[in-house]
C-alpha cells in the first residue's frame, strides 16, 4: 500500500514477555519516527530516526525500549520485559527529508500488558 | 527539550459555532507548528501548519495564529460540523526536527 504500515494491529501479551512492533514507512520518506499513544496522555515521543544519522533515542522511557531501523526502511520497536504500564497503542509516522514537515501516521499497534 | 501544553482537554460546541484550541510551547528556538486531527482507530492526520515566518494561516473554516513573543499558537475552527467531531492535536518543533505533540483536545460538535 502507499500508506504507512504497521503491524501487530493488536498484541495482547503476559507481564515479563518480550514484544516487537514493526513499522514499514512510506517508501522515499527518509524520517521515521515512533510515538506512544496512552489514554489521556497525547502523543508521546520515543524516537527519531533521519537517514543514516545517530537515531534521537532521548524518548524512549527505559533501557527495557529499544528501536531499529534497517536499510533506511523497515522500523522494529522491540520492548523487554513487559510491564502493565507498557499498555498503549504505538505509533509510527515516517515524514520526508529536509526539515520538519508533514508526518503520516500508520494506525497503530494497541499492546495489551495483561 | 521542547515541551508543549494545550488546553482546553474537552470542548463542546454547538453545530455551526466556533471552536478554538490554544497551545503554548517552552522552547523559543521551535519554528514549526503543525495541527493533526485523529479519529477513532485512525491515527493524526495534519489538517493545517503553520512556520514562525508568518504569524496566519487560513484553510477554508480553519485557520491557525502565532504569536512567537508569547510562544502561543491557537487553531480556529468556524462554521463547525459534526465531522469535525475528533481529537486534535497542536505540536511544535525546532532545530533537531523532533516533533513534540501536546496532549490532545477532543471537540464535541453538538446538533
């Protein structure tokens, strides 16, 4: 599709459990970035990725939250050791190079720390 | 960092009439300040945004000031629709192109 993707959709997982979450960007947008969504809460920033630059991790809430991106493209949101406080739905946005400008958001993975 | 706080959380208002959200930011070397509106299940889309060059910006009913000696930008909203009914979302961003999002408005557009 043209638009941003993501997937899980949903991710329902037990307290301890490792989680990944993917994003696939819209193809050309060099800017990636990941936002988590919780009831009341806006939009939370955790990462940025522009090009082949060092990603602005300054988000990220904890050590057990880390983020790749692969080739330029692909985005993984891997969280360790899952917490009942993890429960949101993350976002990805991608955004083309040059400055900040329009981001597109794919519709989210709603986790689920039960 | 850059910290951006919006108010009001909730706003009602009747079909037809106006709608206002107001946001201020903290970081004055911000120059970028989008609007995104998100429906439910959705994620944000950007409905209007403005740079610190110009102080407005009009998009048919919509239109967004700055004031950057405030560091206060506000979204406005005439002639409102049920389908506007959604969470909008004001964000602000600077030098290092990381967008900092407030916390969100929902609007009510009551018949």
């Amino acid at each position: 599709g043209a638009g941003v993707s993501q997937s899980p959709s949903n991710k329902v997982t037990e307290k301890g459990k490792d989680v990944e979450l993917r994003c696939d960007p819209i193809s050309g947008h060099t800017a990636l970035y990941w936002y988590r969504q919780s009831l009341g809460q806006g939009l939370e920033f955790l990462i940025y990725f522009q090009g082949n630059s060092a990603p602005d991790k300054s988000g990220l809430p904890s050590d057990r939250f880390s983020a790749e991106r692969t080739g330029g493209s692909v985005s993984t949101l891997t969280i360790q050791r899952t917490q009942q406080e993890d429960s949101a739905v993350y976002l990805c946005a991608s955004s083309l190079a040059g400055g900040p400008g329009e981001l597109f958001f794919g519709e989210g993975s709603r986790l689920t720390v039960l | 960092g850059e910290n951006v706080e919006q108010h009001p959380s909730t706003l009602s208002v009747q079909e037809g009439d106006s709608a206002v959200i107001k946001c201020t930011y903290s970081d004055s070397a911000s120059n970028y300040f989008p609007w995104y509106k998100q429906e439910l299940g959705k994620g944000p889309q950007l409905i209007i945004d403005i740079r610190s060059n110009v102080g407005e910006k009009k998009d048919q009913r919509i239109a967004v000031t700055l004031n950057k000696t405030a560091k206060h930008f506000s979204l406005h909203i005439t002639e409102t629709q049920p389908e506007d009914s959604a969470v909008y979302f004001c964000a602000a961003s600077g030098w290092d192109d990381k967008i900092i999002f407030g916390k969100g408005t929902r609007l009510h557009i009551l018949p």
